[in-house]
C-alpha cells in the first residue's frame, strides 16, 4: 500500500530512482568501477602534473593524484549511504528509547531525560561533533557513531511529545485500568502507533546524516582518505576549483541528489502516513 502510494507520486518516484541507483552503485561498486579507487595513473594528469577534465579513457576526469574520479565517486557512495544509514538508525532507536520512556512514564525519570535532551541541544550539533571525533581516530564506524550521538534529540523531542497524547488516549486507559503491564501497553497500544513517525524520520534523516558525513569529511575530520566519501573527495580537490572545477562539481551534485531524494520520499511518506494531510495531492 505504502509503496504503491509512493509509486503514484513523481517527485518520490524520482528519488526512489535516485537512490536505487545510488545503492547499486555502492553494492556493486567492484564490478562496475572502471578501476580502483585508489589506483593512480601516469596518463592521469598533464605534462604539467595538474588533473585531467572528462575525456574517453577518465569519463568525469581525474583528481590530483591521477585517479579516476569516476570510481572514486562510486566507491565514495559506500561510505556515504553507510555512515548515514548507520548513524541514523542509532540515531532513532537511541531517540525513540528516550522519547517514549520519558513520556510514558513522566515524573522525575521523565523530567530528567528530557532536560538532558534539552541539555544536548543547547549545543550547536557541528562544534559537539567536532569535538567528539577530536577524541576518537576517526574512521568510517566512529563518524556514524559521532554523528547519531548529536542526532537523537530531534527524534526524541517528537516521540516524547507523541508518546504523551498515546497515552492518554481512552483505550491506553482502558487497558491499564484493567491491569495490563507497561511492556505490553508500550508494545502492543503505544509502539506501533509511533511507527508511521519513526518511519518519516528514517527516511529524513538519512538525508541529514549524509550531509552531516560530508560536512565533517569536507572538514577533514570524518573518513580519512585514501577511503573515498563524498565529503574527503571536495576537501582534498577544493583548491582545485577554478582550474578543475569537475573535481568539486561531481562530489557535490551527487551529495545534493542523495539528500534531496530522500527527502522527496520523506514528504511523500509524511503525507502518505499522516490522515490529516492526505487528499491534499
């Protein structure tokens, strides 16, 4: 039903294009790349040792060291999709556990979680990431640990709120009235009613992760070269831009496209999910 409803929208449509391509690309990446990501070549560069522009053997050039830009951005995709992925995942479940323990059960727990999560969020998220990947040597797992640990309080906020009007809903009443247990009431009456939201900031949130990965690689403080991100390939080619602007361009639209996919399949989730938007398309 959900995928059918997306289906019928273009603009999900798209993204759903957009990022099935994307996928492949990672997954398949040693079979379709032309060559290793880390291979460098004598041809590569010019008499002058600057980066090759987009020709026959280079199809998007080559990078300063006389790599094939072109299997370093497939490879690339890997890091990208893992980090975000991965660091969003944690990111909700670490948001979610919080959220609905400290609305369900309310009172000094639910008090001190919250003002702890208010607590987190009084810091700008990118100087707390920096600070914690200051600490850790920074590695494709480590930046997806980084990034959820500053990521959760978004989540957390909703489904706290959430979390607060499900359980004063007559039938969540009804069942604890009767003696039913906090596990079942939170698994079986308040859970799968949160589901239609975790699965909107899923999807959201990858596109935040994805732009986070490349905004601590951009800053030389996410995947450490020679593992190719998105971000790393525009910090280590940026000098480059006037005279080799294809070494920035190509990194930075495929970062844009992933985080703009999905989020055109989260707001079509968004209004697929949520009563109160739908018939408005």
């Amino acid at each position: 039903m959900i995928i059918g409803a997306l289906l019928r929208r273009k603009l999900a449509l798209l993204g759903l294009i957009v990022i099935t391509v994307f996928v492949l690309a990672a997954v398949l990446a040693p079979w379709i790349a032309p060559y290793p990501p880390e291979q460098q070549f004598f041809e590569g560069l010019t008499l002058e040792g600057a980066p090759l522009p987009p020709n026959a053997q280079f199809w998007l050039g080559t990078d300063l060291l006389g790599r094939d830009l072109l299997s370093r951005l497939i490879y690339g995709a890997r890091a990208t999709l893992i980090v975000g992925v991965v660091a969003n995942g944690v990111a909700i479940a670490i948001g979610a556990l919080i959220g609905v323990t400290a609305g369900y059960l309310r009172g000094r727990t639910g008090s001190g979680l919250m003002r702890f999560t208010d607590l987190m969020m009084a810091f700008p998220a990118l100087l707390l990431a920096i600070l914690l990947a200051s600490m850790f040597r920074p590695s494709l797992w480590i930046v997806a640990f980084v990034i959820a640990m500053v990521s959760w309080v978004q989540i957390a906020r909703v489904i706290y709120a959430e979390t607060i009007s499900l359980s004063e809903r007559e039938y969540v009443t009804a069942v604890r009235s009767v003696g039913a247990s906090t596990p079942r009431i939170l698994f079986r009456h308040i859970l799968p009613h949160l589901i239609p939201t975790l699965i909107v900031w899923g999807t959201l949130g990858i596109a935040t992760t994805s732009l986070f990965e490349a905004t601590l690689s951009y800053l030389g403080i996410g995947v450490q070269p020679p593992t190719p991100s998105w971000g790393n390939m525009v910090n280590e080619n940026q000098t480059y831009f006037e005279s080799a602007p294809w070494l920035v361009f190509f990194p930075g639209i495929a970062i844009g496209l992933l985080a703009l996919s999905f989020n055109l399949i989260g707001d079509a989730l968004r209004d697929i999910l949520d009563p109160t938007l739908r018939g408005r398309h």
